[in-house]
C-alpha cells in the first residue's frame, strides 16, 4: 500500500502564519523524501473554486474561503474534510489543533486514521470569552474521543490528557527549531540596538503571555540596557495600549517583524530572551530562543521548566521579574556563557527538527502499517 497523509488544520505551505504551518512545511518534504505522497490543505481568503498544485513535491489543495476569523476557519476545516472523504485512497490523515476536532466525526465514521496534535490547553487562555472557551474545551473533549491516536507536543500536556483517555494512546513529541549560529549584526542598526546590550520579547501581546509584566518590571528603574519588543501593539486594544503606557523609554516596540534574518540576529545578538507565556505546551519561539542559545529567562511554571532546563532564570510574578532584570544588567560575560551554553545544550538533546521530524515519522509508519493490515 502507498503511504499516503494528508495534514489539515493549517492555514497552508509554505509557511506564513504560526508554528504548525512552519511544522507542516518542514514535515510534508521530510515525509515526501521518504517515500511519501503528502497533501496539505491550505487556506485562501476569499471567493473562487478548490484547485490543485504543488509545492517542492507536495500536493497543495487550496480551498478559498469567504469568511474571516473562527467562522472562515470552520468553513476552511470543514469543506478540508469533505474534499478528503472523497478521495479514492485517503490514507492517514494528521490534524494539527483540536480547535474543530468535532468535525473529525465524520472521518472517523468513514475510517480514516486521524491522528490529532492536541496544542496547548487553548480554552484556558484569557483571550477567549466564555462562549469561545466553552467551545474550545468541548473540541479538546471531542479530539480525544474522536483521534485515533493524540499527539502531544509537552509531557504536561500529555499528563492533561491521560485524564481524559489511556496514556496508550498519546504520544509525546516536541516541537523542533533550527540551531542559529550567525547572524548579521548590522540588521540591529535599523531598530536602534546593540549587540549584547538589549533583551528580547518575542510573542503575541496577550495577557497570559505576561507582557505587561514584563514590561513593568523593566522599566521600573534604569536598566542600561534596552527591552525590545515584538509585536504589533494598537493604541484601540486596552491591554496594548496600556503595555505601551507602562514602558520607560528603554523600552522599544519593534512591531512585527517577518524577515526571519532580522529575528534571527535579534535572538542570537540579545542579551536574553525573555519568555512570559503561562498557558500551553512547548512554544515555537521558546524553542526557537533555545536552537540560537539564548540566555532565557521565562516565567516559572512547569510547561516552561521542562522546556528551557535547569539553567534559565525564572521568575513567579512582576517583582521577581524586575530581580532578574537587575542581574541580568551586571552578569558576566562567562555567567551569560554559562547559560548560552546551558540552551544549545537542552535544543540538541531533543528539540532539534531531525529529533521531532523522525519520531514524526515513525508513528506515522507504525499507523500505516496498522492499516495495510486492515
């Protein structure tokens, strides 16, 4: 039997929006160069026809959707699981996120494996009202009846979700980062920054990602370095606004930056790294700090811990923060080594893309050959 996957749940390749569609174009040609047929569905923003093609060997089928937000991404999931109930051979299918997991119903009803990556713990983050929350818990429910087999990208998301089936049917793998070991330092010159001399915030300015936080405890005194941070900040979004309120004029907002070369040099060039998320499972940019041996310095739970080791700084609220601030500005060159070193470290022991797109691999062979036993 061909071995034949398709991966739904991403807006598309090659990638331009998150870390499961910079995941899915690193998985579909690493899949494709080992004997794979991979289609990704993709997303497009407004009105037309399905139509086909490929990229770097992978078939792209491309489905336009009219509608904006949660309700255009229904759609777009939806008619992606209509388009692969009526294909011939469908083979394995591989759903990253559980947002519209009960629409998997209809996969499971037709009896292709699907294999679902369970994401973080989304209907806990402060962003969603109620009825979103709501909506997202009863999905996380149905994903784990409804997959065949969860995926889940952190141990603590694995234990989250061994409440609710048999630790038999999850399998932990982690999300994966390029090692960065150059970059160009005159690419700081355009945002004011020197080597070494500023620290680094690279997420969406959310609540549970402690940006305001983070932003406090920096500015609440001199700090003779500088706080760069990423992100696009609107003065009409009340918490937005009041982050760039609270920020000394040490503080730069950089806005958001989509030259990977830029970002690159602002990871490895930084001072450190600073990482506030309080909700989810192994995140893309703490992984990404990592693979350019970032010092980092994160918010102390245990989604964090597992992921940055031992080595980084940790901090439980605003005032710890603002402590680790006040050492950061005065470590050594051979304490900051220390933790540059401890970073690379944790990155080679399991969170490298070759680490993840193997063990990818390999349960998606053993459902295959599950399948070519049926």
């Amino acid at each position: 039997m061909v071995k034949k996957i398709s991966i739904l749940g991403t807006r598309g390749v090659p990638a331009g929006h998150g870390g499961f569609e910079t995941f899915a174009a690193r998985l579909a040609p690493y899949l494709l160069e080992r004997g794979w047929r991979v289609t990704v569905y993709c997303q497009e923003d407004g009105e037309g026809s399905i139509h086909e093609d490929e990229w770097q060997g992978v078939r792209r089928v491309h489905i336009p959707v009219a509608r904006a937000g949660a309700a255009g991404t229904m759609e777009f999931d939806w008619a992606s699981i209509s388009h692969l109930l009526r294909e011939p051979e469908p083979g394995l299918a591989l759903t990253l996120g559980y947002n519209t997991a009960l629409f998997c119903a209809r996969l499971r009803m037709r009896g292709i494996p699907n294999l679902i990556n369970m994401d973080g713990l989304e209907w806990k983050r402060d962003k969603w009202s109620f009825p979103a929350r709501a909506w997202l818990w009863l999905n996380e429910r149905a994903g784990c009846l409804l997959g065949d087999h969860l995926i889940a990208d952190h141990p603590e998301i694995a234990n989250h979700l061994a409440t609710r089936v048999r630790r038999e049917k999850i399998t932990m793998i982690p999300y994966g980062a390029d090692s960065v070991t150059a970059a160009d330092a005159g690419l700081l010159q355009r945002y004011g920054l020197e080597p070494d001399r500023f620290a680094v915030v690279i997420a969406r300015p959310e609540p549970e990602n402690s940006i305001l936080e983070i932003v406090r405890a920096f500015s609440a005194k001199p700090r003779g370095i500088k706080l760069a941070v990423l992100g696009r900040y609107s003065d009409e979004i009340p918490f937005q606004a009041e982050v760039k309120r609270s920020a000394s004029d040490e503080v730069i907002f950089l806005g958001a930056i989509y030259d990977v070369n830029a970002v690159s040099a602002l990871r490895l060039l930084s001072r450190a790294y600073v990482h506030g998320h309080r909700v989810g499972g192994t995140n893309p940019s703490l992984v990404e700090a990592l693979g350019a041996g970032c010092a980092v310095i994160a918010h102390d739970n245990p989604f964090n811990r597992w992921v940055a080791g031992p080595r980084a700084m940790y901090f439980a609220d605003e005032r710890g923060c603002s402590e680790i601030f006040d050492t950061l500005a005065h470590m050594t060159p051979d304490a900051l080594a220390v933790m540059h070193a401890a970073s690379r470290e944790r990155h080679n022991q399991c969170l490298t893309w070759d680490a993840v797109l193997s063990q990818y691999e390999a349960l998606l062979s053993e459902w295959k050959n599950k399948l070519s036993a049926n």
